[in-house]
C-alpha cells in the first residue's frame, strides 16, 4: 500500500511539472460537423456545419449552417458557448476527478437566427428561430488541436407550416479542430490543469499519510 502511494505521488508530479512547462494552445476557430435529432418538421436529422472563435477565456461565438434536404430547409443560427469552469464551484467540484477542467469542458450553449423552408411546390417560408442547451467537451490530448463535443437541449428552428412543427428536443455531436490558438483561454486551460493536479495530489498526500500510519 505505501509503495503504491509513493508511485502515484511521483507520477503525479511529473505530470503537474509537464502541464507547467508545455504551453498548451486552446482552439480558437473550429469546425463541426455534427448531427441533430429531434422532431421538427418531422425529421430525425440534420447536418450541422459550425464556425466558432474564442472570444473571450469562457466564452466562444459560434455560428452554424443547418440543413435538412429532405424538408428543404436552411437554418442559420448565431450564439454563444459559456464554459462552465469559469464558475469556481464547478471547477472545484469536477477538481479531483477525472473530468476536471482543463481536458473537459462542462457548457451552457444560447443561439438565435433564422430558418427557412420550402414545402413542396410553395414559395418558401422563413422565420425567427433559437437554439438552448446543455452540453461538454473533450480534448483527449489537451493541446487544443481538436476534441469531442456533444449537447441536448430544445430548438425553435424556425417558421412552422400546417401539421409541421418547428420545434423538437436535439442531441447534438461532432468533432472540434482548432485552428488557431487564443492566449487568454489558453492560460485559463493551463491554470485550470495545474490547480487541479495540485488538488489531486494533494488528495494523494492524505491518503499516503493515513497509509503510513496504519
């Protein structure tokens, strides 16, 4: 028991010094292309291209490009991702576990913007349409170079036609490639990774003690 506990420790520690030393670029502009499922205008799907620029250390613009070809519609839409670690009760809470802040990413997400569709041989119909949920990312490798991201939520996606309702529940998943690197939200990814290493060690160094004194 106490050998496994010096192990942890010092691999611990290696790894705080290698998050302190290697800079670590969080992604700026990013694309996804993601799927949406839910219920408007009867469809189950819908192809998501999305553009996204790191605003400030918590918060991303996104703009995104949505189709459904099979209903003939078009949507844009425009928002913001809040990352949730900028709340310290969250990122104390994810700390020490294996989902704290740094690598994951917990987020609010709100867009409005305008759909439009074309119902067989009418003119089309367009209409205000917005976008709220809930969601997180990933980066496997930390570096910012591109990452999981999924979120659930509910959308008005625009006008609705009879029998055809534009609003549905969506999941929505997709891959993130960062392109670019923003400084602040770079350093906030690397403090958040440091305080929680330091946290997680220091958890070790309990742990040990009470180790070696049984």
């Amino acid at each position: 028991m106490k050998k496994f506990a010096v192990l942890a420790l010092v691999v611990l520690s290696l790894a705080l010094c290698s998050v302190a030393q290697n800079p670590i670029n969080a992604s700026q502009y990013q694309v996804n292309l993601s799927f949406l499922t839910g219920g408007p205008y009867g469809q189950s799907s819908a192809l998501d291209v999305s553009f996204g620029s790191q605003f400030t250390t918590n918060h991303k613009l996104q703009a995104d490009f949505l189709t459904m070809p099979s209903a003939s519609y078009t949507g844009y839409f425009f928002g913001d991702d809040y990352n949730l670690c900028g709340v310290s009760a969250v990122e104390k809470l994810l700390a020490t576990t294996s989902l704290s802040c740094g690598k994951f990413q917990p987020l609010l997400d709100g867009q409005v913007g305008l759909g439009r569709i074309q119902a067989g041989s009418a003119s089309s119909t367009q209409g205000f349409g917005t976008l709220v949920g809930v969601g997180a990312g990933y980066d496997p490798t930390g570096a910012g170079k591109y990452g999981l991201i999924f979120k659930g939520g509910w959308g008005h996606f625009g006008p609705s036609l009879p029998g055809l309702s534009s609003n549905g529940f969506y999941l929505y998943s997709g891959i993130n490639f960062g392109a670019g690197s923003s400084a602040a939200a770079t350093q906030a990814k690397i403090e958040r990774m440091n305080r929680a290493s330091a946290k997680k060690l220091k958890k070790l160094q309990v742990a040990a003690a009470k180790a070696n004194k049984s």
